[in-house]
C-alpha cells in the first residue's frame, strides 16, 4: 500500500519507494520542529468487526506542504512500516467536505469520525480516523516552535 498523491498547487515528485516529496516555502507560522502524533485507526471492511490499529501521523518542516501517515509493518505484504506522503490542504479539507481524485481521499463522516481511503495497484484500504485526533495534529503542525514539540 505505497503511493504518491496528487497535489496540484505543490510540485509532487515519486520516490523510490512511490511516494511523493513536496518543495514549497514554509509559511511563518508552520512549526519548525517536526510533529509526530500516535493515534489509533479503524480498518474499515466487509466484515461487521473492525480492526483498530496505531497509526502515526507526521509532518516534517522541511516539506511545509505534506503530512505522512504510517502504518504498522503488519499491514504490509513486505514486512515495513508502509508510508503515505499527500498533500496538507487534502487532509484539512477532508475534514470538512469530501476531497481528493487520486491516490488519497479523505470526507468527514458524521460528526466525529473521518475516512481517509489509499488507492495503490494492490488495491483500496479505507481507514476511520476521529476528527478530533486529525484536527489536533494539524493545529500542532501550525503551532510555534515551542508548542509542537508537545504530545497531545
């Protein structure tokens, strides 16, 4: 489950490893410190049953533009913490409306929860994050300097 998603505003470039690496400036109010936040995700699937899995949410100064989510290397096929690196802005406005064409889809689901869905040739995996949880680290990857550095 690798792939890089699409940012139109941001030049997106694949890696090796398929994801996508976003230059741009850092706005003066992005934290210069990285963000890392633990939460736990729903595998949504057929089965009435979900799975709950830690997933960590990350950004990284020097790419002001992405955030990352990583998945434990259980869920993946090769063994490795399985990274997806897309557009901020996708993630903030998923949380409001549904959002996104490529590789990476995020919309709000009811109040308190919202899906996030990764596309990749070995298919679809959908998540449920809590907003609550999602809107905490963006606020984080915003915040100065000295406040990033905080777990929530």
């Amino acid at each position: 489950m690798s792939a890089t998603a699409e940012n139109p505003p941001a030049t997106a470039t694949a890696t090796a490893t398929a994801t996508a690496t976003v230059t741009a400036t850092a706005t003066p109010s992005t934290t210069t410190k990285p963000v890392e936040e633990r939460v736990l995700a729903r595998v949504i699937t057929d089965d009435p049953l979900y799975r709950t899995i830690p997933v960590a949410l990350r950004f990284a100064p020097a790419e002001p533009l992405a955030v990352r989510i990583v998945f434990p290397a259980d869920l993946s096929p090769e063994g490795t913490d399985n990274e997806w690196v897309f557009p901020r802005a996708l993630l903030e406005a998923g949380l409001q409306a549904p959002t996104g064409t490529g590789d990476v889809r995020v919309w709000p689901c009811g109040r308190v929860q919202a899906v996030v869905e990764f596309h990749s040739p070995e298919g679809v995996a959908v998540i449920q994050f809590d907003i609550a949880a999602l809107r905490r680290f963006l606020r984080r990857t915003y915040a100065p300097a000295g406040a990033a550095t905080r777990r929530a």
